[in-house]
C-alpha cells in the first residue's frame, strides 16, 4: 500500500483512458500528521505487515486524512469550515487526472483556461490542478455560493496561489459555462463535481 503521488501531466501521456484511484500509506501518513494519527486502527492480531485502516465512522476522520495527504503530495493545506463536504482526494486525483489525459498533447504549448464548475469552499480541482498543470494554463472555478467562493479564496491565499487561480461567484440564471470571451484564452476543459443541492 505505497503512497502514490499523481505524475506530472506533460506534453506526452498515454491514451485517455480510466485511471485507476491512487493508494496511501496511512502509516506513512500518520507520522507526520499527529491530527491522523488519532484515527488509525491496526488488526486486533497485528502482524509485521498488517495495514492499518482508518475508522471513517469517527468525526473528522476524512478531513484529517485529507488534509494529510494534500500536505505530504502536493504541498497544500486545506481550511474548511465545519458542515462542509470533505472532498476525497483519491477519487478527486483520479478523475482529475483522468480529464487531463484527455487533452492534446500540445495543449499546454499555448495559453488556455481550466474551469471547475461548482468549485465549492474547498476549490479542490483549482488547488490540485495548480499543483500539477504548467503555469500555461489559467484556472477558474465557479460557483453560485458567495460564501463558498470566501472560503475558497481563502485557501487559494493560504496556498500562494492567487497568481494562477481565480474564483468567480455566478448568478443561477447565467449560463453554466460562459463563453470564451469571459475568459480571455481559449477554454481547454472543464470539471465538474455534482450533484449540487441546496
């Protein structure tokens, strides 16, 4: 159960097909989050390779893992207000990753945008593709929540990323994806996260 880091999106990838969801060392994990460290359970007849699990039933225990992971892979941190959804990173790695396949391979060889429709307090697609996508590429989220949008400034603030991402509230009865004028470059792909609900 090693710990898996998303590879560099590049000029040259493989064919865009599903990735398979990325596997974390929780052990690993934990002893650099004392935060995660209280949710680790280990087999009750613990051998040399027994892997420890996490109790998902305890509050918190998602957002530690997930805050764990950001920090020790991709070098960002997360604040987020309790009643909140806690995005699962594997799952979120791996539909991003998957959706930046699906780009020409000289996409990033011009200057383009990378919207997330419904990006949420969290703006996860914004943060992760930042960390991973050339600086070619301009990112936006959207959102119809000003509170949401707040919360999100605030982590792209945190994470000194305020020079690559932009975070735009949107009236419901605007259109779900504006068209290129909005953005200025041409628009090379959007995510989406749903379903939404109030």
């Amino acid at each position: 159960q090693a710990a898996v880091q998303m590879a560099p999106i590049g000029p040259t990838r493989p064919s865009p097909l599903p990735c398979p969801a990325p596997r974390y060392d929780f052990a690993a994990l934990a002893t650099a989050s004392t935060e995660l460290q209280q949710f680790l359970r280990y087999p009750a007849n613990k051998t040399g390779n027994g892997w420890p699990t996490i109790d998902f039933s305890e509050p918190g225990a998602t957002l530690a893992l997930t805050k764990a992971i950001l920090a020790q892979h991709f070098n960002l941190s997360l604040v987020l207000p309790k009643g909140h959804l806690v995005p699962a990173i594997p799952a979120r790695q791996q539909y991003l990753t998957w959706a930046l396949s699906l780009l020409p391979p000289n996409a990033y060889q011009r200057s383009s945008t990378f919207l997330d429709v419904g990006a949420g307090p969290s703006a996860i697609y914004c943060l992760l593709a930042a960390r991973i996508t050339p600086e070619s590429l301009s990112i936006i989220g959207t959102d119809v929540d000003p509170d949401a949008i707040a919360i999100g400034n605030i982590n792209i603030r945190e994470n000194s990323l305020s020079d690559r991402v932009q975070l735009v509230v949107r009236q419901t009865d605007e259109a779900l994806i504006p068209d290129e004028s909005f953005f200025g470059v041409p628009l090379a792909l959007t995510v989406c996260n749903p379903p939404f609900y109030d």
